[in-house]
C-alpha cells in the first residue's frame, strides 16, 4: 500500500476543503506573529481485518480543544463549534481523502486576524485539520533520554495544560539541547524540581510492579493517551498511582515509557547514560503497548465507546 501523501491531499481551512498547499496563513497574521493558535492531535487508526478506520477518542480530543480554548479565552469557537460539527467536518476530511492506512490527524483553532498585536479576547477564531502518515516520531525500540537544563513553563506562565502552539517553544529549547547532546528525547523538570514529561509525551515509570505518572499539577498536558494508559492499566488489573516524581527516581526505576497519540507508547532505555532497569523494555511495557494498539483498533470490547469508525 502507497503511503498517504499528505501535501497531495485535501485539508480543512476556514469553512472549507481545499488543497494542502493553499491552506496558507499571512505572515501578519496573529499565529505566525505570536503563536497564537491551539490544537490537538488524534490517531485515525486503520484495521486490516475490518478494513475500517477508527478514530481514538475524537469527543475527547473536541473537548480538550475547548478547555484550551477556555484557558486562551478564544470564545468565538467555544460559542459556534459544538461536538457535532467538529466530528462532522473531522470524517469529512479523512472520507474525502479515502484514507486505508493508519494516520494522524491534526486540528488547530487559531486568532485569524492580521497585524492585531497581542489582543486575543473578542478576535476572530477559525479551524484548520489536516492528516498526515503515522510515521515514527520516537525510535519505537526504545529511545535514550536526558533531563533538560531547561525548565518546564509554569501554569502561571504557559500552561502546559492548554495545547498552545507558541508553548512549543519550550520543548523545541529542550529537544534541540538533547539531539546536540546525542540524545533522542528530553525529560523535563518543573519549577519544583519535580518530573514533568518530555518535549510531546506524557511520562510513566515503574516501580516494584506499580505505574507510576507525574500528576496533574507537575505542569504537564492533560494527555489523552496518559489518560487511556491509566484506565488500560486499571482494566487489566496493574496498580497506578498519580503523584510528583523526583529526578532520582528515574535512575531507580524498573521501566519507564514516554506516550501521547504521536509517540503512541515508546519505551525509554537510558536516562543520563544510566540504564532503566536492565536497558531493556520492560515486560511491563510490552504489554501494555499491546493492549493499547488492541483498544485503538476498536478490539477491545471494554474500550469501544472511545472509537468513532469514519
């Protein structure tokens, strides 16, 4: 099967389907200027046996959307977008490019207005989406990572509970210091001290058969894949727990993943050139990558309700 071409494809852009390379915005615009936009990502995953496309928990993807919208007081979509619509336009797309193949999906809410300086309340908002080849974001056999010198953005500042495009800033700071260091990922670290999550996944280690994620006030996204790993977990009867990470913890964990709809699970084998465990992936890991790739098929009968087929 041909990968999909996502530059070739027809994307969603102001009230309308058009192609990939006329979805373009001014370089006077607000979210070119100041990153002023918000978004989500959300797999569309493709079973062979079905021959059927499953969206991963789009309702919740939407409603992630609004709370970012809430935080950046973008209100125009909050008032004329509702679940309906945005599922609505998010299959037309995916239906309208005959889609057979496991991909990503990209939805993005920003201020469409030029030259408006820093102004966000009362602003024009519009939506764009488009989707894209899975493709592997994260060495899927396990990756080497480092704690970054950079610190994690406060919710004071930049919260990394809203999906804000400009936040990315702090991530790409910590990514480019890891790649030059010879690393594959960054770990980041809150104003606390506390363990945070990577540059675009949530973080998770085990400890003496336990799962363990920093929790919610360690400055981390509201992960939907970090969520869907949790409840997975509980269902097979593993024991989790939520609560703040010190960075020595990450030397004496048995495992450790990095997670979120682009990273899907990646297993973590060296954090500061020390090895996680015994630098191999973990056979906690293994299984519950498996039994979340089983859940976003729309295979698993507990787990149906988060799959919308297109």
């Amino acid at each position: 099967m041909d990968t999909f071409n996502y530059q070739s494809a027809q994307v969603y852009f102001r009230d309308d389907f058009v192609p990939f390379n006329e979805a373009n915005l001014s370089i006077a615009s607000s979210p070119v200027l100041y990153g002023l936009s918000i978004y989500t990502v959300f797999s569309a995953n493709w079973n062979s046996e079905e021959q059927t496309l499953c969206i991963f928990r789009l309702e919740d993807h939407y409603q992630r959307l609004v709370n970012s919208a809430k935080i950046m007081d973008f209100h125009e979509f909050i008032a004329t977008w509702n679940y309906e619509k945005f599922a609505q336009k998010m299959l037309e797309l995916l239906r309208i490019n005959n889609i057979h193949e496991t991909v990503l999906v990209r939805a993005t809410i920003y201020v469409d207005e030029l030259i408006a300086g820093t102004k966000i309340h009362g602003l024009k908002n519009s939506v764009s989406a488009y989707a894209y080849p899975m493709g592997e974001i994260l060495p899927r056999s396990g990756i080497h990572a480092c704690v970054s010198s950079w610190q994690r953005t406060a919710d004071n500042a930049i919260p990394s509970r809203a999906k804000i495009n400009g936040s990315y800033v702090n991530a790409s700071l910590m990514k480019n210091e890891a790649l030059l260091n010879g690393y594959d990922e960054a770990i980041a670290i809150d104003q606390y001290g506390h363990v945070s999550e990577g540059t675009v996944a949530n973080l998770f280690i085990v400890r003496n058969g336990v799962l363990i994620t920093p929790d919610t006030s360690t400055d981390i996204l509201e992960g939907i894949t970090r969520d869907s790993i949790l409840k997975i977990a509980k269902a097979n009867g593993l024991e989790t727990v939520e609560r703040a990470i010190d960075r020595s913890e990450l030397y004496t964990a048995d495992e450790a993943f990095m997670c979120g709809s682009s990273a899907r699970i990646t297993p973590i084998i060296s954090i500061d050139k020390r090895s996680v465990g015994n630098g191999k992936v973990g056979d906690v890991t293994v299984h519950l990558s498996q039994a979340y790739q089983n859940v976003q098929l729309g295979n698993d009968p507990a787990f149906t309700s988060w799959s919308t087929k297109v």
